[in-house]
C-alpha cells in the first residue's frame, strides 16, 4: 500500500500507536529510516525553534519586517508532532501508555 493510502485511512477517531505506525512507514518510504537518533533529536529541536518562530509571529513579537516568514503554528506543530512520534518509535516508546503512565505520576504530585 502506498503511503498516502495509508495516510487516508488515518482518520479523527485514529488511535496514537496508528499514528506511530504511519509515522514508521512513512519514515521507511522516505528513506529516513537510517538517520541516527541524536541528528533525528537535532531536527526535532530546530522543529520546536520553528514553532517558537511562528508563535512570535502570531502574537506579533518582534520581527525581521523585511523578511517573508511562510510558517504557521499549526504546520510547526504538525512537524514538532512528527519528529516526537518518530523519537518515540525509535526508542521503542508507545507514546499512548508513555503518557498514560507519566500523567498518572503527575496526578499524584502536590502543586501549590
Ligand atoms: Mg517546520
């Protein structure tokens, strides 16, 4: 199946590890299933330099006015949500119980 069959069957109801599994394949099809975890980490930090970017943009802070900056803050976070997902893949991380067991440590924690 071609990855954008595979990304058509992805839907609003699709589950976490359905979206890990895309992000695997999508990784394979790509060829970028052979980029070490520490330049993976790298792309995934200037990712999130990308979305600190596009919120000053949106809360109009302080910017080159000369400059054409086409990022949104949805798009960066698409891209910020991609690279997690892929970190997690391989780490051997499913991100759903990841989260489900993390929170549940927090719900535990006293915050004043
Ligand atoms: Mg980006």
């Amino acid at each position: 199946m071609e990855l954008k069959e595979k990304l058509g069957l992805l839907n609003e109801k699709s589950s976490v590890a359905e979206i890990q599994e895309y992000i695997k394949d999508m990784k394979k099809a790509r060829k970028f299933d052979g980029v070490t975890i520490e330049r993976e980490m790298m792309l995934f930090v200037e990712e999130i330099g990308e979305l600190a970017k596009a919120i000053r943009k949106s809360t109009k802070g302080c910017l080159d006015i000369s400059k054409e900056y086409d990022t949104s803050v949805e798009e960066e976070l698409a891209d910020c949500f991609i690279y997690l997902l892929n970190i997690a893949n391989m780490n051997n991380v499913d991100i759903f119980k990841a989260f489900k067991e993390k929170e549940k440590k927090n719900c535990d924690r006293v915050w004043k």
